[in-house]
C-alpha cells in the first residue's frame, strides 16, 4: 500500500523524533555559489569537516556570466561568490566543477546528465528547483542554508514528511504541445498554492512517454504549484538515459541497481492524500499573462476576466488589459535556457521552429545552454548551424537570464517570452515583463516579433 515517495522516504529514515521531524539521510547534496557561502562558514566557526565529502558536489551557475567565461567575471560580488565557492570545495575536499570545466553548467542539468542523480535516492540543494531531480525517480527538493550546513556536517537533515498527491494525466499530447505546456497548463489548474504541502507523483500514459528531458521540465515546475516536490517512477526511459553516464553503476553494479530501481514504483493499492486526473487532449501551447506562473492560458485564449487586487495589480505591472489576447503582441526579448528548458530537447525544439527563417530584427535572443555537455550535443548534432544560419548566437552555459544575478537582464518595461521557471516582478531584471513558454512559442516569437501560436510554423 505504499507510494513510490513512501518507499524512498522510509528506507532513509535515521530515526523518528517524537512528536517532532524525522531524521532523514542524504545521499546526495549540491551546492552552488549563491547559498552556500554561509552554510559553510558556519562548519568553519565550528571547527566541523563534511562528514561525507564524496556525496557533495559543487558548482557555480547563478552568476556566471555566458559570455567571456575564460576571463575574470566583472561584477564584484559575482566574482567573489564564484571565487569563495571554489576556495570553499578546495578546503573541505569537495569535487568541484568550475566556470569552462567540461563538467559546468547549471546543477539542475549537470545532476542528472552524469548520472549524479539516480533513481531512489534523497537528492537536496540551497535551491527550490532541486525538484527537478526527481524525474530520475528519486525524492529531491530544496532546503536552507542553515539546513544545507546540517547535511554537510551530518549527512542528514531533520524534516516533517509531506503529504502525497498523485497527478495522472491521460492520452496523447496535441502537435506543439509540450512537458511546458503540461505544467503551464497545471499550474493554472491548480494555482501556485493548490499543491502546498504535498509531494507530487506524475504518473499516466501522457507521462509515461514524455522523454527525460520532458520530465525534467515536468518536475522542475513542481515547486511552482507549491508543492515541496515532484517524482515520475523510473523505467526503461530513465534506465535508457543513465546508462554510460560518468557516475552511473557500471557492470554488474548495473544490473543490481536495475533490478532495485525496477521496484521503485507505487503499490497498485496505494493511497495517496490527494488524486488529481487530467486529460492531454485539454491541453494547447501556453503563456503566462501574469506575475505569477500559474496565470496562464493557452496561446488562443483570451486573459480571464477576474477581480481582485492581485489580479489587476499583475496585468498593470504587464501591461495587459482583461479580455485581451496575446497572440500578435510585440516581443522585445527571447530567452532560452535555465534548467527549465536548458536541455538538448530544448533546443532540437527551438531549432525546428527557426529552421529556414530568420530572426526578427526586433528581437535580442539568448540561446544559453544548461551546461557545456549540452553545448557540444548542440555541435555535435549541427543545431548550431541551424540556428547561426538563422540569426542566433550561442552564449555559454548558466542560469542566465532566469533571474537577475548575473549581465544577462532583461531592461524595464520590455517584454521578454521565457522558457524560464518564474515571471515575477523584477524577475528577469527590474521593470522586466516576462511571459513564460515553450521552446516552440520562444522560437515562433523569436522569428516573427511577436507572440506566434507555434502550430502555425511546424
């Protein structure tokens, strides 16, 4: 009777606090420069060592910049928080992929792309998007700083275990309808609120042929419904993707790890908190019309006419009246990247959109890969060809413009079409105005100026 987030969450259990949190073992920690600074100060002051350093793995991405990246960063406080990440790896012996190592790029992408990430393990990381790990069939989510320094020093963290919610969605996705679309689609479903409290189990035939990269993408906007995280059940999608990977079991380790992750699914009568089914068939390409990322409507609805402070104070901030429709609306900015839509998929996507056409002249596009090994794939499949034939430029690999941490920031009042993970105010830079999307409705924007209903260039 027992859910595949059950199965996962009790094997790790140290012990039960009662009428308190459990202690759950970790297996794996990333640690980028943002959150980290602190975590590990904290275990300098205490005169405290990683009590497991092989299970920690850091790397910069938030202010990397995607461009130049042999030369120093410079911006002063990016610099320092790349600089004192790798100071901070070297001193406590931790492996450490720093800016134009062939292992770099952002840790949402790098994790399961070498196979860090597995099936069945507990994944954690000073960041809310470490959800996206739990495509590989495993429980990931994101914690604090003061929680990152319990699991350097301890391998363990104290938690309250959430409820559960199974998603099912049922059938065949619609042309140019993506895993982006799917979680647009339930995050307007369901709010940005409507999964607090609960980790999320995707599960149905729509999920089950979604590649890796689709539930990646699924599971990173996990966190954006408020759940604490979400999980696919691994199969042969995930066994066909980790095999070969650098950090993946090899040989007869291999076949052992099969055979466990195989029984990493729910029991057929397993109960679940919360059961959600939705059909593939109700679903179109989508965008944000809001500040939030569950305002959202598919790309040939019009802005729903609602009321409320918050509602009219996100279309002011947008510049969108009630009742509008978007399609035809002049786009100044496209983005694709972040550990959202970073990934080859992504990109094969936003190729065969613009194949044989050619940027707007209007548009300033950043095409940033989630890491250096997707830059390559991106070579090595002649994409970059594609799309320099077009008009694009590839930047080097980041967090980029998801968040204003680094150069790459959209300008006050312009409108950017993102296939990032947030649209809140200032997101993407102050006074930006971003619309969230597919790497399909990104590349018909990129091409035509203005917000294009994908379907009509494939």
């Amino acid at each position: 009777m027992n859910t595949l987030f059950d199965k996962i969450w009790d094997r790790h259990v140290v012990q039960q606090i009662a009428d308190g949190p459990t202690q759950l073992y970790i297996d794996r920690l990333y640690c980028h420069e943002v959150t980290s600074p602190q975590a590990f100060e904290g275990m300098r002051t205490r005169g405290l060592k990683c009590f497991r350093p092989r299970q920690i793995f850091c790397m910069p991405d938030h202010n990397t910049p995607t461009h130049d990246q042999d030369k120093p960063i410079e911006d002063p406080v990016s610099r320092n928080q790349v600089d004192m990440l790798a100071k901070n790896a070297a001193d406590f012996g931790l492996t450490h992929y720093g800016m134009m190592s062939p292992d770099n790029g952002i840790i949402h992408v790098v994790g399961p792309e070498k196979g860090l990430s597995l099936p069945g393990m507990t994944i954690v990381c000073g960041d809310s998007h470490t959800s996206t790990h739990g495509a590989m069939g495993a429980v990931a989510f994101g914690i604090g700083t003061s929680e990152v320094e319990m699991v350097m020093a301890s391998q363990c963290i104290l938690q309250q275990k959430p409820k559960t919610m199974r998603i099912t969605i049922q059938g065949s996705l619609h042309k140019g309808v993506t895993a982006k679309d799917v979680a647009l689609y339930l995050m307007a479903k369901l709010s940005t609120s409507g999964a607090t409290g609960y980790f999320v189990e995707y599960a149905g035939s729509t999920v089950k042929t979604m590649s890796m990269e689709g539930r990646l993408t699924l599971c990173n906007l996990s966190i954006e419904m408020g759940a604490r995280g979400g999980l696919i059940a691994p199969d042969d999608t995930t066994f066909n993707y980790l095999k070969g990977r650098a950090y993946a079991p090899k040989g007869e380790d291999w076949d052992k790890a099969v055979a466990y992750w195989k029984t990493l699914k729910s029991d057929d009568d397993a109960v679940f908190d919360k059961e959600l089914i939705f059909d593939a068939a109700d679903i179109e390409p989508r965008i944000t019309y809001g500040t939030n990322p569950g305002m959202g409507i598919g790309i040939t609805e019009q802005i729903p006419c609602e009321h409320g402070a918050g509602f009219e104070k996100a279309l002011d901030y947008m510049g969108f009246k009630a009742g509008q429709k978007l399609l035809g609306v002049k786009v100044d900015y496209v983005f694709l990247g972040a550990c959202t839509n970073g990934r080859i998929e992504d990109f094969r996507a936003f190729a065969s959109i613009v194949k044989g056409r050619q940027k707007s002249h209007d548009v300033i596009a950043w095409l940033v890969p989630g890491s250096w090994a997707v830059d390559s794939q991106i070579r090595k499949e002649g994409l970059d060809k594609v799309l320099e034939a077009a008009g694009f430029e590839i930047r080097q690999p980041g967090c980029s413009a998801c968040l204003a941490m680094n150069d790459d920031k959209i300008p006050a009042g312009k409108l950017s079409v993102s296939t990032s993970n947030r649209n809140f105010e200032g997101r993407q830079g102050p006074g930006a105005r971003t619309v969230l999307a597919s790497p399909l409705v990104a590349g018909a924007a990129a091409v035509t100026g203005v917000i294009t209903d994908p379907r009509e260039l494939l």
